[in-house]
C-alpha cells in the first residue's frame, strides 16, 4: 500500500505550531522529568551509544528536544494525510530511542494529545529505519525553522551501521550478543 504524500513546507509550520502548544502545555515539565528519568529503567544498547561519546546526563535533554520535535512532525504529517504509516517518519537510532521514552509516558503524552487534538503517532510496525540527512524528515525538521538537525543525534544510516558494528564486536568481547538481547554473563 503506497503512503500519502507530504509538502514539506506547511507540514514543518504545523509541526512548529504542535511543538509550540506541548511546551506551552502544563503538563509539560512533568512530562519532560519523566522522559528524562526513564532510560534509568530501560535503555537499548544500540540506540543512544552509537552518539559518540555519549553521557546520558549531558545529552539526555538534547536528545529529548529532538524526540520531541519529532513526535510533532510525526503528528503534522498524520495532520496533513491521516495516514499512520507516512507519518511514521525516517528517525535516527539515537533520536528514536529517546522517542522510546517519550511514548513510555502513556499517560501523560495522551492527556496532552487528547487536549491539544493532535495524535501523536509511533508505530513499531511502521518503522523503515532508513534514516539519512536531507530527506523528508530533515525536510521538515528544517521548514518547522529549528534549524539543521543537530548531526550529533541525526546520524544517517551508513554510519549508524558502521558504528553499531564497532559496538557489537566490543560488546560480543565481554559476552553480550546480539545487540544486548543475550549474554554470556553469570551471576
């Protein structure tokens, strides 16, 4: 089944718009704190360490402005097509882990949906993890007017590949196998 098209251009001012109306929502800074404090229950390990020099506690903040820009591109595409799968835009590893967190607020994240009429749209099954700079998704990341995607987190495809290469070589090193989804390890 072929996806809805999107123009860039109004699709990145709405996304600004909802980006706008979630910060301005009260149940923002809770919603903020809880993301934040999540990777603390859960983190993958081939998701955020594939940043360089990664530090939770330094990038987590960034990297959760970025999620959540994402999710309002996510909700200005499902807005101009209501189509799920289109809105499931191209995501960095990085990025989309934080995106992770930022879904776990269940609550939280549908009260802002529910009083905002937007829907917030993250579809597992959807995903294409083809992700690289100067698609769609960077597209309207610029047209929102946030700038360039800060390439620290967006890290494009090729080189996500590469670096998930170097880790699971280091982490099959220490007995952890398949990406962290087995290990070796005895307590």
């Amino acid at each position: 089944m072929a996806t809805a098209q999107v123009d860039a251009y109004p699709t990145g001012r709405r996304a600004a718009e909802i980006l706008d109306l979630v910060e301005e929502h009260p149940l923002f800074d809770r919603l903020r704190a809880s993301t934040l404090a999540y990777p603390e229950c859960w983190a993958t390990f081939t998701g955020y360490p594939v940043i360089n020099e990664w530090d939770l506690d330094e990038d987590g903040p960034h990297l959760f402005e970025e999620a959540l820009r994402t999710m309002a591109m996510k909700a200005a595409v499902y807005d101009a097509t209501g189509d799920e799968r289109a809105a499931e835009l191209d995501v960095a590893a990085p990025v989309d882990e934080m995106v992770h967190a930022l879904t776990a607020q269940f609550t939280l994240l549908s009260r802002i949906q529910t009083d905002l009429g937007v829907t917030f749209i993250h579809s597992t099954d959807n995903e294409r993890f083809q992700y690289d700079a100067d698609g769609l998704t960077d597209m309207i990341y610029r047209a929102a007017g946030w700038g360039e995607p800060r390439r620290r987190y967006w890290i494009g495809k090729a080189e996500t590949a590469r670096r998930l290469s170097v880790l699971l070589g280091l982490y099959e090193s220490i007995g952890i196998n398949r990406g962290g989804r087995s290990h070796l390890l005895n307590f």
